[in-house]
C-alpha cells in the first residue's frame, strides 16, 4: 500500500451541522491547517479556538487519491462531533 500525501483544513461553519457549500471555501480562510501535506501515516494540528462550530476537512495532495481515515479530537472542555 502506498503512502498517500496528506493533510486537512479547519474551518469556521456559518451554521452548526452543515456541509460548507463551495461559495464557503471561496470567501473564507480556514481557521488552521495540518501544514504541508506529507506522506507519513497521521498529521496533527493544535488550535485555540473561540467556542461555535468548526469543520475538519481531510485531504489527499493530488486530486482523485482517495483512502480511509480516521479523526481523532481532544479538547479540554466538553464538545459535540457529528459526521456530515
């Protein structure tokens, strides 16, 4: 099995749990991010976020490489994740 280059985006939702539509990505910055994309088997981002609603976006470096993934969350204060 090949390393596939990886990373996500965090971004801040207009609305708790919703998809973000394309218009979204356009018009916003994301909140953090994982860095470069690298071919190592997990990346990590640390944030301090303001209380509301985030997405997490994980992603391949070239468009069409797609695998399974798993995110894992750990917070300080109680939260809520739902799958979109």
């Amino acid at each position: 099995m090949r390393m596939l280059q990886i990373g996500f985006c965090l971004y801040r939702a207009t609305a708790a749990q919703s998809r973000l539509d394309t218009a979204h990505f356009t018009y916003h910055y994301d909140t953090g991010t994982s860095g470069p994309y690298i071919n190592y088997r997990e990346v990590f981002g640390r944030f301090e976020l303001s209380a509301g609603s985030y997405v997490i976006v994980p992603a391949t470096f070239q468009a069409g490489d797609a695998s399974n993934f798993m995110i894992r969350v750990y917070c300080e204060s109680s939260i809520h994740l739902t799958p979109l």
